[in-house]
C-alpha cells in the first residue's frame, strides 16, 4: 500500500507542477508573472497581512534580501501592499492587493479549482469526499511541518 501511495503522491505532484506551469503561460496580465511570483503571491494570499518578509524567508529557508527583493517586485507590479505595524515601525506586514490578485485568481478558479471541484463531487461520494478533504489537509500541515535539510 505505501508504494501505491507513494506513486499517487509523486504523480500528483507532477501533475501540479505541469498545471501550476501551464496557468502561468496562460496568464495574461499586464504584467508577466514567472511561477516563482505566483507561489509567493498564494503564499501571503493564504494568511494576508500576516506574514513578514522575514517570516517568509524563515519559513522557506532563503535569505531575507531575495525574500525582500520578490516582495519589492510583487508591490511594483501591484501586487502586494506592505502596512507597517502600528507598535513596532520595524515590521511590515505583507497583504495582497485584492483588485490585482482577484483578476488573476479568477483565472485560476475558472481554470483549476471550479472545474475539478465540480468533477470530483460529481464522482464521490460525501464519505469519500470527507476522507479526501481528511487527506489533502493532513498532506498540507505535513508539508508545512517538513524540514528539508
């Protein structure tokens, strides 16, 4: 069962990456997003106005200038808004700029996620649907607790 698994995981990934790839080259806006951008930009997306650069760095394990030089890019292109706290003049959190962000996330939900919720509904059933839901989470926190080195 664990080599069945680890097959299934190993194809998923794969696929994702060609999926994620081909959103990109698909993308139209104003300005050109590279894959790197776009994994950033779903990183602060999923917990806008909680991350810090430095944050960020400490949790992909890069240097805070390359972490800081994507973020500057991210905001030049309208992207990601900096609002420094309130207390600690130091730190600026990191948000994402709804009105670019939605433009190019629509794209991405017509494209990915309304179509393949719609078929895997479709296919499942609501038990099977929990366990999947069940699993993909587990997946996530077990990627996020991962340390690569």
């Amino acid at each position: 069962m664990i080599n069945t698994l680890t097959i299934a995981l190993e194809k998923f990934y794969h696929d994702f990456a060609i999926s994620e790839l081909k959103f990109r080259n698909s993308f139209n806006g104003n300005e050109k997003l590279t894959y790197n951008d776009i994994l950033y930009l779903n990183i602060i997306a999923g917990h806008s106005g909680q991350y810090t650069a430095t944050k960020i760095a400490d949790m992909l394990q890069v240097s805070r200038p390359s972490v800081t030089d994507k973020i500057n890019q991210l905001a030049k292109k309208g992207y990601v808004i900096r609002k420094q706290d309130e207390k600690d003049k130091r730190i600026y959190y990191l948000f994402i700029n709804e009105s670019s962000y939605l433009d190019m996330i629509d794209i991405q939900n017509n494209k990915l996620v309304k179509i393949f919720t719609e078929k895997v509904v479709n296919k499942y059933t609501k038990a099977d649907l929990k366990i999947l839901c069940d699993t993909l989470s587990l997946i996530g926190d077990l990627m996020m607790d991962e340390d690569y080195k």
